[in-house]
C-alpha cells in the first residue's frame, strides 16, 4: 500500500479540521482515501495525515495544486508543508 504524508503545524486544530474536512471531495478526486489524521502529543497544532493513493502522480499533482494551496491558507496551515510518499 502506497501513501501520502503530509506534515504541517497550523494555528488552530479546531479552526483547521473543518476546512480538511470539507476538502474530503478533492482528495478522493485525486486518488486519496482512507486518510487519518494525527496530532503531535507536544503540540496538538503540529499535524500529520495519511491518505493511501491509487497513483502517484496524480497525488504530487494534488500536493501542488492551487486548489490546495488556498484550502491550507484558508484552513491556517503555518509554513510549507511537508510531503512524504511511502510503501
């Protein structure tokens, strides 16, 4: 099983977990399911998700994506995020 891990603090869990929420529709579009997300027991601000993907190119298209880009701005999303792909 291949995966997408994205990392990245954000001002607000609760403010931030709404906007990922929403956004469900756009991850499966590009071949993401079955995402989990993980907080750091130091800061509960510092995120992880993991989302198992069909291709990916389509997920590193995803990763740079405008769409993208604006959904973590508007969700508080602090700093450049960190993309890791794994098997």
């Amino acid at each position: 099983m291949a995966v997408l891990i994205i990392r990245h603090p954000v001002r607000d869990y609760a403010a931030w977990r709404p906007v990922y929420d929403a956004h469900e529709a756009a991850r499966t579009a590009a071949g993401l399911t079955n995402g989990r997300v993980f907080r750091s027991t130091e800061d509960p601000n510092d995120i992880k998700t993991l989302h198992e993907m069909a291709d990916r190119q389509r997920a590193e298209e995803f990763g740079r994506s405008d769409d993208l880009r604006t959904t973590m701005q508007n969700a508080g999303v602090v700093g450049q995020p960190g993309f890791r792909f794994a098997d």
